[in-house]
C-alpha cells in the first residue's frame, strides 16, 4: 500500500519541495512538512534557517512551523547562542530583513518571536529533530499533534 503511495500515477512522491531554474536545474529545498503557511504564503524553512544562521550572536538555528489564531501558522526560529551571546529578535531579522528587501523571501517569512536553547535535539543520526520541536511548541500553544 506505501509503495502505491509513493508510486502513484506513475511519479515519486518524496514531499519534498523543488525548484527549478531557467535553464532547467532542480534544487530540492525543503520537506513539505517543514514548510510554514503563513498570511497565504509558503516560507522556506531551510531558506530561513540559512538567514537567522547567520545572525550576530548565533552558533545553530533551525525553523518551525507553530500555530497562529491570524496567519494560521508562523514561523519560530529556534536558535542556540555563541557562548557569551544573547541573540534578540532584531539582530535575529538583520538578514531575513535583508533578504526582505532583496526580495529572496516574502516579507512573511519576518520572524515575530524566537526561542533560546541550551542545544537543539537531535535524531540518532545527527540530523535536528524538528519533529520534537514540533510537538513541543504545539503543546505550548495548546494544538495537539
């Protein structure tokens, strides 16, 4: 029954998100569970995570989805600081902003809060397990997932 999921009519399905350029090159961008709704409009989560990654006062990141009573959902980084660092929403946005303005993202993808940890979780093979942060900040908000 997966395999006629995951073969149906003829394609593969791997929910994952591409996009393909003018000359025809695919880049596989994101997963579609990863990916936030927000306001009508879809935000990359890796596209986010590359942003705030590279805020002051940032040594990890990575991006969730969380619900939202207006936009439906909203995106929340959640970051580990540089020893010695308190990272704030604003230098948190410098690059999204950035990007923004560049226009390399919707103005949605603007992070309205973000979360401090300690270390971010981690699957049995190294990878960050947004599955945990998912059901986390669901259960905060009160969603059950």
């Amino acid at each position: 029954k997966a395999s006629a999921e995951l073969w149906r009519g003829g394609w593969m399905h791997t929910q994952d998100i591409a996009t393909i350029d003018p000359q025809g090159r695919v880049q596989i961008r994101d997963r579609l569970k990863d990916v936030v709704k927000t306001g009508g409009e879809w935000v990359d989560s890796i596209q986010l995570e590359e942003l705030v990654s590279t805020s002051e006062g940032v040594a990890e990141a990575t991006v969730i989805a969380v619900p939202d009573a207006k936009w439906g959902e909203r995106p929340l980084a959640v970051v580990v600081p540089l020893p010695g660092m308190t990272p704030t929403l604003v230098s948190i946005n410098v690059p999204v902003e950035k990007a923004i303005a560049d226009g390399a993202i919707t103005r949605f993808a603007r992070l309205d809060r973000f979360v401090i940890l300690d270390a971010l979780p981690r699957t049995s093979v190294g990878k960050i397990d947004k599955k945990v942060l998912r059901a986390r900040f669901n259960e905060e908000a009160g969603v059950s997932t």
